[in-house]
C-alpha cells in the first residue's frame, strides 16, 4: 500500500508543476497578447495613406480599404512573405508583422508602397 | 533593300546608344503608370524582365487523317542587364506526329534577344523599346523544321494602355496594345543545297530562298483587374476579375524579292490569367491567311518572375539596382 501511495504522490507532485509552469506560459502568451498593437493603415484614393510605418514585431497592421477600388496587399522578402486575395471596398486585412523591415505593395496598383519597421 | 536594311539598323543602333530618349521617370519591368502589361502567349511584349517561361503549342497542317500534328514545347528565360536592358534566350521541343510515317523529335533553333527599353511615360501608359533578335539557324533539328541559315530581326516594341481617355469614355480606360515591328533578315537569301535520290541515286541541287521578312505582332487586351482597381468595381468573382481577354494578330509579310514567299499570320483570341505575379495564357490559334494553315491550333504559356521561386536578388537587374517606385 505504502509504495502505491508514494507512486500517487509523485503524479500529484508533476501535475503541480505542470499547472505552474502552464500558468506561467498562459500569463507570458496573455502578455505578449496584451502589449501586441494594431495599427490601421488605410489604403484609399489608390495610395496607402502613410508611406513609412515604425511598429513593434509582432504588431498587426490592419490594412482598410476605404477606396472605391480593389485593393489587395503582399509582402516579399527573405523572412517574411505574405499575399493577400483581392480586397474589396470596405473590406479590411490584418498583417502580423515579425521582425525587419518590409516593403507592402498591391499588385492591382503598382505606384503603392508602404514601408513597415518592425522593431 | 540593303539600304532600307542599312537604315533601319542605324535607326535601332543610334536610338539604342542616345540618351536623349530615356525618360528620367522610371518604372519597373511590366509598369507603366497604373497599367501593369500581361505577358502575351503568341507575340513578345515591350518591357524587360527577370522571369522563366514556356509553352505548349498544338496545330495540325492537313487533313485529320493524313496531315501533320505539331507539337512545340516552348522554354525560354528573360534577364535583366540593367534596369532598361535585358537579354532573353529560347527554343522549342518539337514533336511531328506524321501518319504513315515514323514521327520526328527534336529542338528548334536556339534564338536569343537583346532588348533596351527606350521610352516610358507613367502620364500616358506608353513603352518602346527596341531590340535584335537572333535566331541561330542550323542549331535546331533539320527534321522537326529548323532553318539552317541564321537570321537577325531589328524590332520595335511598344505598349500603350488607354488609361488616359477621358471619364466619359472611362469604360475603354482598361484596354492596352502592345505590338512589335521587325525586320528579318537571313544571312544567306539564297542556298543551295546538294541532294541524293534515293531510289535513283542521283544527285539533284535545289534552291532554298529566305526572303526579307516584315515580321508584325499586335495584341489587345481588356484587363478586368484594371476595370476594378482603376475605374469600376463590380464585385466580380475573383478567378474573372483576374482575366484579361485578349485577342492577338502574328504576321510575316515577305518584302522585296518575295521568291512567292507568301504572307502567313495567325489570329489568337484568348485570356491570360494574372495572379502572385504569375501570368497563365491560352489562346486559339487561327490561320490568318489561307497559306497559313487550314486548321485551328492552341497554345497555352506560363510567365514566372524568377522572385517567385528564387531568391529576391534574382529579380532585380544584374547592374546599376532598381529606381522604380513600383512593380507588381
């Protein structure tokens, strides 16, 4: 009985931890959630309406197209890439964005340009 | 018709090394202005450009039962030198399914071509550029058709989009026409040429001609992404919104001392399917001419910037790096 009983103690003992460390996961993960901003860009009169963003990684940019035009967005670069379907007016699209810095582009106007820092 | 020759070499060479035609405002490869130029199945386009390429191309010479099917698997790549010169090199695979006959394989003549983009007005949507086309006869397979004399065409390309016409007609802005003007001129014009018969074994002489040749390429388009993104939306499905229908014209006019050479051409009404860059094209292929054929044939092409599955650094000039606000 004694070794079964210990044999129940160190399963006790783990799960402990495991709820610890999971805590501490969530709370880290719940953080990271909290201090990640979004950032609106708006894509109107065929132009990004800002040419240089400087945001944190891990930020999202949400990309509103309040044109009377399709839009669509994409990213291509060593790190990062990212391609959009089309965007239609009053649709918008969220971009997480890592660390660097990117070049976003519409490949329906090919004058669009928006630079992003993620630092 | 040396002179004419003469003349429009010197024309090509001294655009080709003046200045003076350089617009200052530059664009990226397939750009002008808000019109970003499909790649064409059948006819070549204006711009410069770092991409792989190829084709598939059927059309049969002849009766159903008794004529000629031809088979060409096109390839070919394009690169820039610098932001405004580009070179590109092509062939074909050819197969000749002949019936009562065993079918014949083989490459066509390797053709090579230096283009420089002369012009560019973002303003009006227009390119010229102008460049040498080199095929290199007697590199391809005698049996699938290849040539065995080489020749040069000097050739103008041009793409003008409608962009600019007036809001009242602003339903015609999404049309474009690209186009080239060549002149091709074989090494040899005439050759002669030593057979054996065999079933007498005599020897015969023949005479092969290679007239000048106008060699003209036009398409329309209609792109339906420039209708929704420039002057309408409509909410078309995505696969339709991202068609350009387009109706292409290929003609070789023999000039001069024809040798009856006579003028072939081939009608392609089609779409090109624009997506991540990548351009997809299928056309029906018409003879234009009755010496042209009697047959309708089809071709299907894909257009890759080589960025797409290469590093970045692949699709950017070799010299001089990129001045361009914008690309695709």
């Amino acid at each position: 009985m004694s070794r079964s009983s210990k044999s129940r103690d160190v399963p006790r003992a783990t799960r402990t931890a495991f709820t610890l460390l999971l805590a501490i996961v969530l709370g880290a993960v719940s953080a990271v959630a909290w201090a990640a901003q979004i950032h609106g860009v708006s894509q109107k009169g065929r132009m990004f309406q800002t040419k240089e963003i400087d945001i944190a990684h891990g930020d999202t940019i949400r990309f509103s197209n309040d044109d009377d035009f399709l839009h669509q967005i994409y990213v291509k670069s060593p790190s990062f890439t990212f391609e959009s379907d089309e965007q239609a007016p009053g649709q918008s699209i969220d971009v997480r964005f890592p660390q660097g810095t990117f070049e976003v582009r519409c490949r329906i106007h090919p004058k669009m340009l928006l630079i992003v820092h993620a630092n | 018709m040396t002179i004419h020759y003469s003349v429009f070499m010197g024309a090509i060479l001294a655009a080709l090394a003046s200045e003076i035609f350089i617009s200052p405002a530059i664009a990226g490869p397939y750009v002008a202005g808000d019109r970003t130029f499909p790649a064409t199945p059948t006819t070549n386009y204006p711009f410069v450009a770092d991409a792989a390429y190829g084709s598939v191309t059927s059309m049969r010479e002849g009766a159903p039962d008794t004529g000629i099917r031809q088979t060409a698997l096109g390839f070919g790549v394009e690169k820039r030198i610098t932001e405004d010169l580009g070179i590109e090199v092509e062939d074909a695979y050819n197969i000749l399914n002949m019936p009562a006959r065993k079918n014949a394989y083989g490459f066509g003549n390797v053709e090579a071509t230096a283009k420089y983009q002369l012009f560019l007005s973002d303003e009006h949507e227009f390119l010229l550029s102008a460049g040498v086309q080199r095929e290199f006869g007697g590199s391809g397979a005698n049996r699938v058709g290849a040539e065995a004399v080489s020749a040069t065409t000097p050739t103008l390309f041009f793409g003008k989009g409608l962009g600019d016409l007036a809001e009242s007609v602003k339903y015609l802005r999404p049309i474009a026409i690209t186009g080239t003007v060549g002149y091709q001129r074989a090494d040899q014009r005439t050759r002669t040429i030593a057979t054996i018969d065999p079933q007498s074994g005599v020897s015969q002489l023949s005479i092969e001609h290679n007239p000048d040749q106008l060699v003209l390429g036009f398409a329309l388009e209609y792109s339906l992404r420039y209708l929704e993104g420039n002057v309408a939306y409509l909410g078309l499905p995505g696969f339709i919104g991202r068609l350009t229908p387009v109706v292409e014209f290929a003609y070789t006019v023999p000039v001069g001392t024809a040798f009856g050479a006579p003028t072939t051409g081939i009608i392609a009404p089609g779409f090109i399917y624009s997506a991540n860059g990548i351009d997809l094209g299928v056309e029906a292929l018409i003879p234009a001419t009755r010496q042209s054929g009697t047959n309708v044939g089809v071709i299907a092409s894909v257009h890759i910037p080589f960025e797409t599955f290469l590093p970045a650094a692949a699709g950017k000039p070799l010299f001089g790096g990129e001045h361009r606000e914008g690309r695709p």
